[in-house]
C-alpha cells in the first residue's frame, strides 16, 4: 500500500491550531489603535450589527433636600452606537505541500506573514475611523490643516492643551490616571527632546508598562505605532491621538471576530488546478469599529522635524 501524503487539504485539527496560534502571535503586535478602544464580541446569528451603548451622565442636583420629602430621581438615558462588521481577508498561493510528518516550514512561514498583515489591516480600519474625529487641534495655534508650517512640531505645550481640552469635557483616563497618546517613531523623537518627557526606562516601580510604551508627558502615557497616517500636500502633516477611556469602540478581534485561518491543499483546486500544483493559506475576519465619544479625544495635527 502506498504511503498517504500529508498535504494542507487533510491537516490535523492541532496543526491548523498550531497555524492560528502562528498567525495571532504575528497579528497582536500590530494592533496598537485597536488596544484603546471599547470592546465588544460579534455576536453569532444575530445579523452583521453590533451595539456600543454607554448611559448618559447625570446633572448635579445643587438643591438641598426637604426634610421627609422624597425627591424625584433622575431618569437614566442611553445612547446608543451601532457599527456594521464587514468581512475582511487576504490569502497568499504557494506550490509546497506539508511534509510527510510534522509541520511544512513553509505553511507556518505564510501563517506568521499574514499574521502580520492581517494586523495591520485591522489597525488600519480602526486608525481611520478614529483619525476621522472632529476634534481637532492644530499645532502652534493655527486655525487650519493648511496653515501648519514645517516649524509646528509637536511639543509639551500642545499636549496640555489637549489634556486640558479632555478635562474640560469631563473624560475619563484610560489608565492608571492618565490619557493615552498614539505617535509614529518621528513624533515620538521630536517628543523625547522636550524637557519634560519622561522616558519609560526612567520610570519608578509600581507601575506596569504597557506594550509599546515609550514614556509619559503631561498627564499623556504614550505608545509608538509604525502605523501613524501623514496628510498634506507642502508640509507633511502628522496625526497624532490623544485618547480618554471608551471614546471609541471595537468589535473584539480576539473574541468571536478572531480571523479563522483557512488552508486550501494541492488537491483541492479540481478543474483549475488540473496538475495539483498550488495550495493557499488565508485568513479572514468579521471586523468593525466605530467612534463612541468626539469629546472623549483629540487629534493633533503638526509637523515633525526634519
């Protein structure tokens, strides 16, 4: 009897584990702008909406009590978000079959690739529906995207008046006290050559770093993304997030909406692979995001030094 050969069409269910587990460890490093946001799972059977709710504050009440009379109470009120998830997927071809026992190098390679990729797209979903906010501030007290100069980098005083500006609309910390700031790695050099930056390898114990944080500035815990976006035609104008806690909302992509690794072997292109000579692996996801509170972040928009 013919030994059988081990292709990507009838891999065990642990090595498809093995893959996902491949394709996750790639894809969680990229997900910096969907860290900060409201999470919430896709619900399965329940049609391609998913609602973001958050209850309204309540007004102080300044008037005194009578004494043994009951007062009214508040009426709570919600707001509710509704985003719409849209599949999402990639998928690379390739001519090796997984060897006769084990793992194919080649498989696990192109799991940890689109792990990588897949990543990447969903940070950059979620970075543009946040980007899109209209709260906006613009570096040195210009009124416009077009008046930014090349001089109008980013600096400490520009992120206390944008932490002043998330106070004054009574938004909530995300973390330990303090507002979360999103740069790319030329914002983030400008911003440790202010006199107050405190780098993050200067920090005293009792607080946790998070990944990718690179220090904190003025009430601002501050992480690099390689992911930042540039607008602007003359001067490149960068954008840069500060963010109090739930100003944005995410469909969990570790929950429900985890992208499902998917593994098509030689024999399985029928008719339009007569030879058996190609095989895929992809990934695809259920994925939205939508932006919850205007009030509760401020974009900056600013110029980098050269």
């Amino acid at each position: 009897m013919a030994d059988m050969i081990h292709t990507t069409g009838n891999v065990t269910a642990e090595n498809k584990t093995f893959y996902e587990k491949a394709l996750l460890r790639r894809l969680t490093p990229e997900l910096v702008y969907t860290r900060y946001g409201q999470k919430k799972s896709a619900p399965k059977h329940e049609g391609t909406t998913v609602n973001f709710r958050r209850f309204n504050a309540i007004e102080p009440k300044t008037a005194a009590l009578t004494e043994g009379v009951t007062p009214d109470g508040s009426a709570l009120s919600m707001a509710t978000v509704t985003a719409t998830v849209n599949q999402y997927g990639d998928f690379v071809r390739i001519s090796d079959v997984l060897d006769m026992t084990g793992i194919d190098p080649v498989i696990t390679e192109m799991a940890q690739v689109l792990g990588e990729s897949a990543g990447l797209t969903v940070d950059t979903i979620v970075r543009d529906v946040v980007l899109a906010g209209t709260n906006v501030q613009y570096a040195n007290g210009k009124t416009k995207r077009g008046d930014v100069t090349a001089d109008d980098v980013l600096t400490s005083d520009e992120i206390r008046k944008a932490v002043r500006t998330l106070r004054k609309n009574h938004a909530k910390p995300v973390d330990g006290g303090f507002y979360i700031g999103i740069v790319d790695p030329e914002t983030a050099y400008d911003l440790m050559s202010d006199p107050l930056w405190q780098d993050v390898s200067k920090y005293n114990g009792g607080q946790a770093i998070m990944a990718g944080e690179i220090g904190k500035l003025c009430g601002v815990r501050f992480v690099e993304s390689g992911n930042g976006a540039v607008v602007g035609d003359a001067v490149e104008i960068h954008q840069t997030m500060i963010i109090g806690a739930d100003a944005y909302g995410v469909v969990d992509i570790g929950g429900t909406s985890a992208p499902q690794m998917i593994i098509k072997g030689v024999e399985s292109g029928g008719t339009a692979d007569p030879l058996n000579q190609r095989s895929t692996v992809g990934w695809k996801a259920l994925f939205a995001a939508v932006r919850l509170q205007e009030l509760a972040m401020v974009r900056i928009e600013h110029a980098v030094s050269a």
